[in-house]
C-alpha cells in the first residue's frame, strides 16, 4: 500500500468530499497548513509516495523533490501551471498526473467581486455593523464597458454575463481570442492602450507563464479612466511587481477587486490592501466550492489509485514510467 499525502486542506473539507470515499482503504495523509520551508514540508512527507495537489498552493520546486527520494507520483487537482514543472519531476523520477479543471467556478467569482465593487456592497455591509445606513453610493453594471483580457472558457462567461446585465465587451488578447470575440459578436480593442483607456471594468482572464508574468504594467493602469474598475482573479503575478500598490498608493480614482496575490495564504488582519476603502479582497476562492472540489479530487483521486493498481492516467511525463 502506497502512502498518499494531500496537501493545503485550508478549509478541512476535503475528507468531507463524496469523492474522499475512494481512498477508503488507503493510507491517506491530509495537511492542512502550507508549509513553505522545503526541508519542514520533506520532512513532514518523508515517507510519502503520492502526492495530491489542491491546486498551485504549493510549489514543488527542485529543492523540495531532491528530499523526497520515496516519492513516486504528484497527483494534480486541476490543471499543472507554473507550479510544477513535469520535466524537473522526470529527472527525479516523479510522474505527474494531471487533472480536470472548469471555468464554471471561477467565473461565477469572478462576476460576483465585479458586481461587489462596482456596487460597493462590502463597504455598505461594514456601515450597517459599524451602526450606519447607507453609507456609499454604487453603481451599475448595465451600460458599462466590461473590458476582458484573455477569451478563453472563462472570458467568455464573462462575457455572456456581461450582455445578459446590459453591459458592452471589449476584449483584448492574442489575434486568435480577438478573433473568437468578433465572432461571437463582440468588439476588440484596437491596441492595449485603447483597451486600459475606455473600458469602465477591465478584468483578467489569462494563464500565467513567462509571456505574461508582469504583461500588465504601471502605466498600463495609470491609464485607466476616472473610477474605473480593476478585477484580478487570474494571478497576481500578471500585473508587474509593485505596480498595483503604487497606482493605489497614488490617489488614482479606481476600485478593485481582487482574489489573488503575490504570496499566499495571508492571515495578517493589517495586511494593507484589507486597510483600503477602494478594495475588496477575497481570499483565492476562484476554484474553491463544491461542485469544482468534487471534480478536481475525484479525478485526481482515480488518476492516483490507477497508479496503485499499475495502470497509470493521464501522466504528464510518461517518459518516467
């Protein structure tokens, strides 16, 4: 019997899962803590054969996998990204199973925080506690320009939102998303300074890798209209190092909302972007509800049993087997 370990059960929900049945039987381990000091986490997985992923929460760098010779199998919940890199697990002998994702969840997010800012819910939520009525003034949706960098299978729920509430889409992206965007009958920004200038919501739906790691610059937001809106619940790591804070630390006239950020999880109540009035935070709940952790453990759950039983799925990296 093969150990398996599960890692970043921030929620302690996962053996509540329906899928967590499976591994009736098996010799399972689940953490509930990040931990990332590699030589703290080796030594909490030293006998650890399989590994399940909750998502990028943890990243398994080199350094990590030269501690780990017992390891044999990373199973990813969701799909790999810039956490894990399949080759660098090969040459430890590692194979990478990799999972199912959907844009359902993080789409329904992500036009939740939009709809939250825009029409300053949170701030209103807080005067109620703090014994005040109607302390702000929102707006709405309908008649906006809701600007969608990235027209993959998220942008474009985005984007059937959008027109449902009454609101026009500008996107932007490579030629091909562009292209999907017309084709779905809706407009494309002539350049990405066209983009940044008049749309009233900008929200960011791209993968990050080394093409776009810092794509959306400081002046890229300084451009934004009087008021505008700025949702990220992709990666922060899309928007250059530093940007997002000088822009606010400015005065600029913007609201944001964000899901993500440059490390996570963040348990300090001061951290500063809880500390300003024009911000809603939400702690990385993109992928996180029901019906997504059923789909993301359950597949990886059956990809590590099949490699129990010796017959490996989905397998990044079959060159290991």
């Amino acid at each position: 019997m093969m150990k398996i370990t599960i890692l970043d059960d921030y929620q302690h929900i996962i053996k509540k899962l329906k899928c967590f049945q499976l591994l009736n039987g098996q010799n399972v381990q689940v953490l509930h803590q990040t931990e990332k000091d590699p030589e703290k986490l080796a030594a909490m997985l030293s006998d650890t054969q399989i590994l399940v992923l909750t998502r990028e929460r943890t990243e398994i760098s080199e350094e990590l996998l030269m501690l780990l010779p017992n390891l044999r199998l990373i199973s990813q919940t969701g799909k790999i990204s810039n956490h894990l890199k399949p080759e660098i697990c090969s040459k430890y002998h590692v194979a990478v199973a990799e999972g199912v994702g959907s844009p359902i969840a993080p789409a329904e997010l992500t036009w939740t925080l939009l709809m939250n800012v825009i029409r300053q819910i949170p701030q209103a939520i807080d005067g109620m506690k703090a014994g005040k009525w109607q302390v702000n003034i929102g707006s709405s949706v309908y008649g906006k320009t809701i600007g969608i960098w990235g027209y993959g299978k998220i942008g474009q729920r985005i984007a059937q939102y959008a027109k449902v509430f009454g609101a026009k889409v500008l996107v932007w992206g490579s030629e091909k998303s562009m292209a999907k965007a017309v084709e779905d009958g809706f407009d494309k920004a002539d350049t990405k300074a066209h983009f940044f200038k008049y749309a009233d919501v900008i929200t960011l739906h791209l993968r990050l890798n080394s093409t776009t790691q810092g794509i959306v610059k400081q002046s890229d937001l300084a451009s934004m209209k009087d008021g505008a809106v700025l949702i990220n619940t992709a990666r922060a790591e899309l928007i250059e190092t530093g940007a997002l804070h000088n822009i606010l630390k400015s005065g600029k006239n913007i609201f944001v909302g964000l899901d993500v950020y440059d490390n996570e999880p963040i348990y300090n109540p001061d951290f500063e972007l809880l500390k300003m009035p024009n911000v809603v935070c939400t702690p990385h709940l993109g992928y996180v509800e029901q019906n997504g952790y059923e789909l993301y453990f359950s597949k990886a759950f059956e990809n590590a049993l099949n490699f129990i039983n010796g017959q490996p799925t989905n397998i990044a990296n079959p060159e290991v087997l």
